[in-house]
C-alpha cells in the first residue's frame, strides 16, 4: 500500500473512533442525508437534537475562493456552546503536523 493510500486509510480509522465516542455521548450525527453545501445550515437551525455533529462540513471560502470543509462540527458541548470544530489528523511518522498543514 502507498504512503498516501496508508495515511487515508489511518484518518478514516480516526474518524470513525471520533464518531463512535461522540456517538456513545448521546451525539447524532445530523449529515449523513444532507449535502456539504447545506450541512452547516441544517446544524445550526436543527433544534431536534441538542448534541449533534456533522462531518465534511463546509463553512465557507478561503483565501483563494475554493471551499473550506471541516472535518467535524460539533454542537451542543457545554464546554464550547456555540460549536466546536475538530480537525482530525492522523500522523504514523516523524515531523510535525503543522508541516502537513502547510504543504
């Protein structure tokens, strides 16, 4: 398996622990049926579910106007009421996850 092809399948194995753990504290995931485009919207106006998530979240443009997604937004921490953005990173190597962010 490639480097790259190893790394995608390690972050997938995160995010599904991710989802899991929030899972078992009472979190719904609200995405599944809703489009990137539209997920952040159905977050924030669903008042169904207090605790909720979504992932692949898009939450706007950036500085060269091509979308920006979020890997999970959270809503309904006590900790962070408004939400809680977690970006999921998953590194089996040496440096710095910083160095991943930038290349």
């Amino acid at each position: 398996m490639t480097q790259g092809g190893q790394a995608n399948k390690s972050g997938k194995s995160l995010a599904t622990t991710l989802e899991g753990t929030l899972a078992g504290h009472g979190y719904i995931n609200l995405g599944e049926q809703v489009k990137n485009k539209q997920r952040l919207e159905s977050l924030l106006t669903c008042t169904n579910f207090p605790k909720r998530y979504a992932t692949q979240v898009h939450i706007g443009k950036g500085i060269y106007s091509t979308g920006i997604f979020v890997d999970f937004n959270i809503i309904g921490s006590v900790s962070y009421p408004s939400s809680l953005i977690v970006e999921s990173k998953w590194q089996n190597s040496s440096g710095s996850v910083m160095k991943s962010f930038l290349m």
